[in-house]
C-alpha cells in the first residue's frame, strides 16, 4: 500500500509540475509571478520530478516550437515524423538537449520570456542529481515493497516526465476525439482528465493555446485549473484576463 501511494503521489505532484508551472507558464505565461515564486516552483519542479527533472527553460523553449509547427518536419516530437515512440522520443532528447547546452539554432522569438535559473538548470540535469533521485526511489522500494513486480514500477519513477510526455505527445496526437478543427493531429485523450490533469484535452489546447483552463465542454475537469484560481485568488500568481470559462 505504501509503495503504490508513494507511486501515484510521485506521478500527480511530478505531473502538477509539468503542467503548470513548465507547460502554462513557462510555455505560455498564461499567468504571472514573481521572481521569489518563480524560484520557488523552479525548486519543486527539481524535487517532484527528481531524476526525470525536465528544465523549465528547454520545455518552454521546445513547447513553443511544437505550437508553431506543429505536424511538421520542424516540429520538435511529431508521431507523423517518426516511426515510433523510441524515434520520437530520441529526436525530442536531441532538441531538449541542444537547448539545455545552449548549442541550437532556434529563433530568439521563441525564447523570449522563457525563465532560465541556471543554478537549478544545472543541478537539475547534472548526473549526480538524477542517480541520487533513482538512488532514494530503490532505497525507498527495498524498505517498503511487499511484492516483487512493485519494483516493476521503478523505471517509471526514473523516467517519470519522459512518460507523461509520450502519453500526450504519441497518443494524443493518434487517439481520441476533436472538438475543433485545427491545423494538426491534436486530439483530446480522455473525456474526463483523471490521468493527466488536463494535458489531454490536447485538441482545446491547440485551438485555444493561452487560455489557462484546458476543459471545453461540461464533462472535461481540467484537474489543474482549480490549483491556479487558488493560487490566484491568494495572490501567488496573477492569472491573464483572457482566461474566461468557456463551455459547450
């Protein structure tokens, strides 16, 4: 029992991560906050994501170039590019990669805004950092892992922000249904988000790219949009006034 709490709360808490504070804002900047808070969810991306710690900067960098080409040759990890998800995979870590060194040839257009805390940068992708992550997850299934196949689900925790990305990068951009008519594959995953906090609702994402609630229609509970009113309402962060509810 413990071993699969310590398993779904590393899965949400890494995923809240990535959604909102690497997808919404450093993306998109869907909201604002300030400098300290910035450094203080930088800090919890490190700590919930661990050894899969994904830089906020090559996210926002990279998303961003998915929304201008999406579909395209130049889209950073299309399934219409690639021959399956270890290519698409391979290919994402070449990008993330050129940008996390600073090496690529990306416009500055695209990087504009992005936030980019260096220490963290590097703390988060050094090697030491992420063995001593998978390090602590082993030590932590050794204490308390009742069953041998929980120690099946160790790789998941090595790779956590990886995995979350394929499920929406691959499958919902081959799965799922449209509510609008966009300019790429996109799709909304699942009618009701209990497994990605609102990242798949991938196709109202593509129509609507800076409205920080991702749910359309009556069913889709964006799972995240709550945690920011919050945040909002405590005056944490400052939500754009373009972020009105919209149903169908």
């Amino acid at each position: 029992m413990t071993i699969l709490v310590f398993f779904i709360a590393h899965w949400y808490l890494s995923l809240l991560m990535q959604t909102f504070f690497l997808h919404r804002y450093a993306a998109h900047k869907m909201f604002t906050m300030s400098p300290a808070w910035e450094k203080f969810f930088y800090t919890a991306t490190w700590i919930f994501q661990g050894s899969s710690f994904l830089s906020p900067y090559a996210y926002g960098v990279m998303h961003r170039l998915h929304h201008a080409y999406a579909d395209t040759e130049l889209d950073p990890h299309s399934p219409s590019f690639s021959d399956s998800i270890a290519d698409m995979m391979w290919k994402t870590k070449n990008y993330y990669n050129n940008i996390v060194r600073q090496t690529d040839q990306i416009d500055a257009k695209f990087k504009k805004g992005v936030p980019h805390w260096d220490l963290m940068e590097k703390i988060g992708d050094s090697w030491i950092s992420r063995i001593g992550w998978g390090t602590l997850y082993v030590l932590f299934y050794i204490q308390f892992a009742t069953f041998w196949w929980m120690f099946l689900l160790l790789p998941i925790h090595f790779l956590m922000g990886p995995v979350h990305g394929v499920i929406i990068n691959w499958y919902a951009h081959r799965y799922g249904y449209v509510n609008f008519k966009v300019d790429d594959t996109a799709k909304n995953l699942l009618p009701f988000d209990f497994l990605m906090m609102g990242e798949s609702y991938h196709n109202n994402h593509h129509k609507f790219g800076g409205r920080a609630n991702f749910g359309i229609k009556w069913h889709e509970f964006d799972p995240t949009y709550p945690f920011i009113l919050v945040l909002n309402k405590l005056k944490i962060i400052k939500l754009k006034k373009n972020n009105d509810l919209l149903y169908m």
